[in-house]
C-alpha cells in the first residue's frame, strides 16, 4: 500500500461517511417534520434558539478556521480531522434548530464520527509506520 492508496482510501470513508450522516440528517429532519402518531408525539419539534445556534456556530466556526489554519501540518491526518470536524458541523446542525429527543440523533453522529476518527487516525498511524519500515529496508 502507497500513499495515494491511502490517500484514497481515507476520502472514500469520508465520503461513504459524509453521505451516510446527511442521510440520516435528512431522516431525521424528516420525522421531526412528519411525526407518527403514539406517546412520544409532542417531545420533539422544529425549534430555533439564537443563544445556542449563535454557541453552535461559533463552536463550528472555529474547528473550521482551526482545520483551514493547520491542514498541511496534520498531513497525515488531515482527512480524520476533517471527518470529526463534519461530525461536530452536523451535530450542531441538529442541535440548533432541534428541540426534544432528536438530539439523540446529533449525539449518535458525533459518537460515530469520533469513533470513525480515532479509526483512521491508528490505519493512518499503522500504515505510514509500515511505509516508513519498508523504505528503510529499501535503503
């Protein structure tokens, strides 16, 4: 395995990963819109806050200048610092125009996307020691 293939590899999970968490922003969106009848129907709505989306965006707003600022020095994890920080972009999403147990969906995108991060962040580890062995055999 080479660079370009982990390179690759990193922006296909992202991407499977991006699609995914859209997917099941969009759902969730749309439950929230078109609840189903039974006990839970009035715990959850559409609900906007400008205390906390002016706290969520500002919290996005900084991973995203922090991510901009430092993307060529995380070079070999600058696609997982991207997966987290679109975990954290979708989550505030939800958060912020959400009110009720749908933030459980938000916490539920975070959790995988931290997971997801820390995953790539060892593959990357692991990958690039082996590389680095292989090109000092070589040597």
């Amino acid at each position: 395995m080479n660079r370009i293939e982990i390179k690759r590899t990193n922006w296909v999970v992202f991407v499977t990963a991006l699609l995914s968490g859209l997917i099941f922003t969009a759902f969730t969106f749309y439950e929230t819109a078109y609840p189903r009848r039974g006990p839970d129907t009035g715990q959850f709505r559409f609900g906007f806050s400008s205390d906390e989306t002016l706290m969520y965006a500002l919290v996005s707003l900084f991973l995203v200048v922090l991510l901009i600022l430092l993307w060529k020095r995380i070079a070999p994890c600058h696609v997982a610092a991207l997966t987290f920080v679109t975990s954290v972009l979708l989550h505030n999403l939800i958060l912020s125009v959400t009110i009720g147990w749908v933030g459980i969906a938000a916490m539920m995108i975070l959790f995988f996307g931290v997971l997801l991060t820390i995953c790539m962040i060892i593959f990357n580890f692991f990958v690039n020691r082996r590389l680095k062995k292989q090109v000092l055999i070589r040597e």
